[in-house]
C-alpha cells in the first residue's frame, strides 16, 4: 500500500465541549495518513496519478473553519469521510490534537482508522 501523509497540520478553529473552550478559536493540529487509491503516481511522475496533498490541505481547511464542533472525535470522523468521498482513498488514518489545552498536559487528542487497507 502507497500512501501520503501530511504532519503537524495546524489550523484554528472553535471546537470544544466546554462554554470557555468556544469563545475563541483554538489552534489544532492533524497528523493524516491517507492511502492512495493506486500507485501509478511512482512510475508516471504526474500528480494526476495520485491525491494532490496540495488540495487535500486546502480542502481541510476551508471545511474545517466553516463549521463548528463538539468533540475532537466528530472532526476527525468528518476529516476521514472528506478523504475517502472527495479524494477517493481507500483507507485514512487522522489524528486530531488539541495544544496545550489541560495544564501540565502537551496534547490531547484522538487517531481514528477508517477503510480498508489496501
């Protein structure tokens, strides 16, 4: 299985469950590894033959900052449909972190897997 992955993806959104958590945006970051639907792209050399990770983080972003969630668990279960519907990959594994959110913890966050591994 081929794959692209994109690491420490960070954007600002509002998402948390708490009152005080939604009354600015936070900064989160994503971890992504997405599975390519084939793996022509090596011998052909063409973007064309592959998921543009170009696309892929302008297509997050501008999702992501137009809506609102709860839990760290329902933008990572959009972030995965967005993948697989949109880019066509068969598999996804994202992982969604909130920074420096609890005092004396670095991360908090979530890694769902969904699809079928090639």
């Amino acid at each position: 299985m081929d794959s692209i992955f994109l690491r420490e993806f960070k954007l600002d959104l509002v998402i948390g469950v708490y009152e005080w958590e939604r009354q600015v945006p936070q900064t989160i970051q994503l971890d992504l590894e997405i599975a390519l639907p084939h793996s022509r792209a090596c011998e052909t050399d063409r973007v064309e033959d592959t998921i543009d990770y170009g696309l892929v983080v302008e297509r997050i972003r501008q999702d992501l900052t137009e809506k609102r969630y709860a839990l760290v668990e329902a933008a990572a279960e959009h972030i995965a449909r967005l993948l697989m519907n949109e880019f066509g990959s068969p598999w996804v594994r994202v992982s969604v972190t909130k920074l420096g959110l609890i005092r004396g913890v670095k991360h908090v966050g979530v890694t769902i897997e969904r699809g079928t591994r090639p």
